[in-house]
C-alpha cells in the first residue's frame, strides 16, 4: 500500500474516516465493530509517525489514548475528540452520501461532505495533522501531550471514563483538557457581524426523565375520561407552560461584556455593564430567541412518545421521555422537583433514567488566555469569549481530574453548519479545516515551559 500524500494530508484522512460509518450504539451488539477497526487502521496508515513515536494505550473497545513525552510533565495537557457518530436518518434530504467523504461546492467554499465532519471527526483528523507535522519536523513539545479519542461519546462516554481512571493511577493531573464544544461560530448573535471565538468553560448537565401514565385500556370506541394519553398531554402541556426560572450565569455575562464593542450602539451601554445588570440582560436574553433564552436556564423537551400499538385501541401504559439540560447553578434534584411541581399529578410517575449534573466553571486564567491567544492568531476576526456549552461532551468526565476542562473545535462554523450537527448535511469547508490544524499545532507550540 502506498503512503498517503502529504499534501493535502489531513482533507484526505478526514475523507477516509467519513467514508467508515464508526455509529455508536447503547446498546453494544448492534456496534459495527468492524467498522471501528478499519477505521483505526485508516488513522495508523493516514499519520505513521503519531503512530510510531508516541505511546498508545487501547481504552475500552476501540478507544485510544496517545501519550507524547514532552520536556516536561509538570503540566500535561490533554487534546480530545472522538471517533463515533450518530446514526443517519435515511428519510432526511442529504445533498450528498452522508457516509461518502465527498468534496463539493457549499456556501463556505470547497467541503467535505458527510456525517461526522464537523462532530466530531475533523478535530480528530486535525489533532492528528498538527502532531505528525510537529513530528515530522523533529519538535518536542514543552509539556507532555496526552491525545484521547472516545469511540462512545454519543451514547454516554464510557471510554472516556476509563481513560480518566487511567490518567488518575498513573498520577496525571492535566494543566489543560481541551476538547470539541465552542467553534468560531459565525452568525452566532443578533446583530454582531464578526464571529465569536465560544470556548466552553461549563456545560449543562444532561439529565433523562420518563413520565409514565397507567390505566385499563381498552377498545377505542368506548373511551373512559382522563386515560393514560391524555394525562401524558396535559402533563407535557403543564411542564411546557412552567419554564425553569432565569438567571444568566457569570459565562454568559462576561460573554455579553465581550459582545459589547460589537453590537449596535443603543445596546453597548447595557451589555458593557453586563455583570451588574444581570437581571436586565438575562430578560433581554430571553426575548431573543430559543437558543438565547437557553443561556440563561435549565430546559426541558418533550423528545419521545409512546402509547397505544394499535390505533383502535386505548393505551394502559402512556410515556413520554423528557430530555433535561440543567443549567450550573442548579442541580437534577431541584429539575425533577420542577418537574414534579409543574405536572401536578400523582397519578404520573416520574422515572430518572440518567443524571448528569452540570459541570464546575474553569477558570479564566494562564490555559484560558492561551486558548485565546491562538484563536486571535489564526482566526484575527473573531471575538474569543466564554460561554456555556449546552449539549454533553466526554470532557464532562475529565472534570474529575483536571480543574482546566476547556471546549472549543478551532473551525469556522456558519449557523446553517451548526444546525446540520446530528441533522442533514453535514460539511466542514477544506479551508476551514485546514486552518483548525494550523490551531491545533500553534497551540501545541506555545505550550508554556
């Protein structure tokens, strides 16, 4: 087999790791487990030197957690990403093979087309392309480099569980944890027009509740008052009708405070003092529309429904599955007494089925401003800020272990990008891509001695 190119190395990975359908599943026999090898076979042909100079130990079934020696390990730092994906809806109007790796025209240029593009297979292709070229050119990094790719981060993370037990019985402290989260995201605020450098300094937990309703059933032509269905919908109503309470926390504040430059004249004033006039802007915030309003509470949705297996039929069983993000500050208990509270109905049982409590804030400090330092070099007009990471990522569990857990994808993202995440139409521009690995190996070179 020949050697990949290296010109033009990392577009031509990332096209071999689409093309490999690595969907991650809860439940572990309906795994491609082939699938998972040939595309770790895929990274050892795309990046040999990664392969061959750095120490690999195998997390879980297909996990992988690389080990670079640095001149020193008083401050290691760990680069994330994961291997898996969603599954892809088959109804959904692809523009392109979703598992095809495609290059074709898009609104950001020239792109690779296909599921795990942007979630979160192009940061692995990019961690890999910044380290096989800091090694072809004989760099030794400051600090010792730990690379963990998950091969289940959708389903939950488990490996990255074990990569973290591993990391604390050898003694590892991480100076800095960064993985996906935050891009330099494009259209990201009403009204701003340079796109917003979004590093994750927290996330929401993520939290699954289950309603369930019981009763007779029965023959559909004689139904009884107040059935299993119909206490469900009003349950769902009632919840929909009892938003969490609102408070913007200090992430999204000092992201405001930093917006402030930016945004049309009559608003300066008041996000320039953002910190102390918190109640106004997290009431501004929740008039700008859902994604906004999410960055200042807890949420709740109504995200499955099962009932009757026939449609003549009355359910004795009724459930509805509720997907809870729980904002820092708040925990699972006080969002299942929410619940509880705004169902008002005993005859509804309420079912945790996972709790994940939101994540501790990291600070602002010396891994911070580094993370800013490289988005101001490589991407000059973007404005580098906090914020809260709604969605879960495997370094929620580096939490454990390391005080500096950070969640940026250094790639320019469009909002329509964004919204193809877990959708249709995934895509990563070439360029974009190839500037995140220039971040990824400027970040490896500055690391502090």
């Amino acid at each position: 087999m020949t050697a990949p190119p290296v010109d033009g190395r990392v577009v031509g990975a990332l096209q071999a790791l689409v093309r490999i359908p690595t969907v991650s599943d809860r439940d572990a026999s309906r795994v491609d487990t082939d699938a998972f090898d040939r595309l770790l076979a895929e990274l050892a042909r795309w990046f040999p030197l990664l392969h061959e100079r750095l120490d690999l130990t195998r997390v879980g079934a297909h996990g992988l957690l690389f080990h670079w020696a640095g001149t020193s390990a008083e401050r290691p730092v760990v680069l994330m990403a994961h291997l898996d994906v969603v599954p892809v809806d088959a109804e959904a109007p692809w523009q392109h093979e979703p598992f095809g790796g495609e290059v074709h025209d898009s609104p950001v240029g020239p792109a690779i087309w296909g599921r795990g593009t942007l979630d979160d297979k192009g940061c692995v292709a990019a961690i890999c392309e910044a380290v096989e070229s800091l090694l072809e050119a004989g760099h030794t990094p400051a600090q010792d480099v730990w690379l963990s790719f998950g091969c289940d981060e959708e389903v939950g993370g488990a490996a990255a569980i074990q990569a973290v037990g591993i990391l604390r019985d050898r003694g590892i402290t991480p100076w800095l944890v960064l993985d996906e989260g935050g891009a330099i995201a494009g259209g990201a605020f009403p009204g701003v027009k340079a796109p917003l450098g979004v590093i994750g300094v927290t996330e929401k937990g993520t939290t699954s509740l289950e309603l369930v309703a019981e009763g007779r059933g029965g023959h559909a032509s004689t139904p009884a008052r107040n059935g299993p269905t119909v206490r469900i919908a009003r349950a769902i109503l009632r919840i929909e009708k009892s938003p969490f309470p609102a408070s913007a926390p200090a992430p999204t504040l000092e992201l405001m405070r930093r917006l402030a430059p930016h945004v049309p004249l009559p608003l300066r004033p008041l996000l320039g003092r953002a910190d102390r006039l918190a109640p106004v802007v997290t009431r501004a915030l929740l008039t700008a529309g859902p994604e906004a309003a999410a960055m200042t509470r807890t949420t709740v949705a109504a995200t499955t429904l099962s009932g009757s297996p026939a449609l003549n039929v009355i359910a004795s069983t009724a459930k509805a599955g509720l997907n809870i993000r729980v904002m820092v500050g708040d925990t699972v208990a006080d969002a299942v007494e929410h619940i509880r509270k705004a169902v008002a109905d005993d005859s509804i049982r309420i079912d945790v089925l996972a709790a994940g409590e939101p994540s501790p804030v990291s600070p602002m400090g010396e891994a911070f401003e580094l993370l800013e330092d490289c988005i101001e070099d490589v991407f000059p007009d973007a404005v580098a800020t906090p914020y809260v990471m709604m969605a879960a990522t495997d370094s929620r569990h580096f939490t454990a272990i390391s005080e500096h857990v950070y969640r940026f994808a250094p790639f320019r993202m469009s909002k329509a990008q964004r919204q193809a995440i877990h959708s249709y139409d995934e895509h990563i521009g070439i360029a974009d891509l190839l500037d995140g690995a220039r971040w990824y190996q400027l970040l490896i070179e500055r690391l502090p001695h």
